[in-house]
C-alpha cells in the first residue's frame, strides 16, 4: 500500500511536470505533496529536498507572500527543526515571520 502511495505522488509529479512545466505552481505543489509523503515515512533527507525544490518553485512562480509559499515553508520548517537543524530553522521561520508581517501592513 506505501509502494502504491508513493508511485502515486511520483506519478502526479511526473505528469504535472509534463503539462505545466518544471516551473509551474501545480508542480510545486506535487513536489511539497511528496515531501510531506516521505516525511510521513521518515525519509527525511528525500523529503527535505522536495520541499526546497516545491519552495524554489513557489517562490519563483508566485512570490515569497503567497500563502501556498507560507504552507510549505512551514512545513519545511518543522522537518527542519525535527532533524535538529536549528540554525537553518530560526533562519527560515524569521523569513516566515517577516512574510507575515508584510501581510498584515498590506491588509491594513
């Protein structure tokens, strides 16, 4: 059932990519999608880069203010903290917060 899972959420990838394009927010989300997939397996070290790939992604495509942006960061963040790479983590959740903030003047 997990090999089936996981073939899955390569599958969505792959097609999405095809479609859209390596560069396409649907994409990004397939690569955070599978992120949080491996995550859920303890594959850290895979899922880690899934999320830097979908967060590239996003950023690029949609900016760093998105809210999918601040979906996945935050879940990046935590896989983070969870393998103990506190400076990466505090580094990337000041990011999170001066998003935040930017919000929040925007809203007014």
């Amino acid at each position: 059932m997990r090999g089936e899972a996981e073939r899955l959420f390569r599958e969505s990838l792959a097609v999405r990519e095809k479609i859209f394009g390596r560069d396409h927010p649907e994409t990004g989300q397939s690569l955070c999608n599978l992120a949080l997939f491996l995550d859920t397996r303890s594959r850290t070290e895979e899922a880690l880069g899934f999320y830097e790939q979908g967060l590239t992604v996003y950023e690029k495509a949609l900016g760093p203010d998105h809210p999918l942006m601040e979906s996945a960061l935050d879940n990046y963040i935590l896989l983070l903290e969870k393998t103990g790479s506190r400076p990466k983590s505090d580094t990337m959740r000041a990011r999170t917060e001066a998003h935040l903030r930017r919000i929040v003047e925007r809203a007014g």
